[in-house]
C-alpha cells in the first residue's frame, strides 16, 4: 500500500506545520463534500470540515499508517458528520426532511451543453429534485451513498473507512439507491425531457 501523503503525515507528526497545511490543502474539498453530502447543509458542512482539520491536527500523532491517511481522513469525516446529524436530529425519519436547510446549490452539478432555457430550468429542477430525495435518507446511508457515488470509493474502502462490514455497506447502498428509486419514479416526465 502506498500512501501518496506518507511523507507529509511523517513531518507533521513531526510539528511540521507546513506538512499538515499540505494535508489540509489537498484534502480539503474531499472533507467538505463528504460532509455536505452527509448534512446537506452548507454553514454545517464547513463547520464540521473546520472541526475535522482541527481534530487530525490535534491526533495526527495517533495515525499509525495501517491505512492510507485519506481513508483514515474519511472515517474522521464521517462519524464528524454523522455525529452532527445526528446532533440536529437524533431520531430523524426516511420521510422527514431537513426544514432549515440553506439554499446554496448542492455538490451535484449537471452538465450545461449549451442548453436552452427550457433545458436549464429542467436539469435545475431535476438537481433539486436529487437533493430533496437524497435529504430524505438518513444520515448513514447518505453517508455510504456519498462515498460511493461522489467519491468512488470501493465497497471495502468504504467498510473500512466508516468501521463498519462489508456486508453492511452493500446493505446500505442497496436500500439507499431503491429508496430514490421510489423517490424519482414519480418523476418519470421530468428525467425522460433531460
């Protein structure tokens, strides 16, 4: 296993504080988006993404290079998240949805060839569509969507990332992606135009 991030985990368990600007510089969108994509909300995502930082700045000393940093960065991202979800709605259900949300645009970017008017408002209200179905799934199975699919981690890596089995993660893949199914089969028209 190479860790492309090997030597400047080493200089800042060092106190080289350069070596962990390094660190944050070139992970810092992958801990945002992962966030976002847990929380689904901007102002939160990025204090959680500040917290992240400030906790592996605080443990990097605890990091033993049993994995990649970047797996070990996620698994820290990811229970930050899910810990602040779960903050703000300790017993949310599939079918509510997050009523304070900001309205910035999410991750998810479609494409614009060029498209008419009527082509962008469709690819906008198809984004904001995506959106509202993904709030609606809980915070840990947001949580492996997000890996996946805006990541593109493997099924292991997202086992080991969030400490959880293998057989847990294709479980909760499984039922995230037939949740939106049932979600955006409503929606037929509207995905067909785009």
């Amino acid at each position: 296993m190479i860790d492309p991030d090997h030597a400047y985990v080493i200089k800042a368990q060092a106190g080289d504080k350069k070596a962990f600007g390094q660190l944050v510089n070139h992970h810092y969108e992958m801990v945002y988006a992962v966030a976002y994509g847990i929380l689904h909300h901007h102002e939160r995502a990025r204090d959680v993404t500040q917290d992240v930082f400030l906790k592996v700045f605080r443990d990097i000393g605890q990091f033993q290079g049993k994995s990649k940093f970047k797996t070990w960065l996620y698994r820290v991202t990811a229970n930050a998240a899910l810990d602040e979800a779960r903050k703000k709605n300790p017993s949310q259900s599939l079918d509510q949805d997050e009523s304070d949300e900001d309205d910035g645009p999410p991750p998810l970017q479609i494409a614009d060839r060029k498209a008419g008017p009527r082509d962008q408002a469709a690819r906008h209200e198809l984004r904001d569509l995506l959106e509202r179905a993904i709030r609606k799934l809980s915070p840990e199975h947001r949580a492996v969507l997000v890996l996946r699919e805006w990541q593109e981690l493997s099924y292991e890596e997202i086992a080991e990332a969030l400490g959880i089995e293998l057989g847990t993660v294709m479980s909760r893949i499984h039922y995230a992606r037939k949740e939106l199914g049932k979600i955006l089969e409503n929606y037929d028209d509207l995905l067909l135009n785009i």
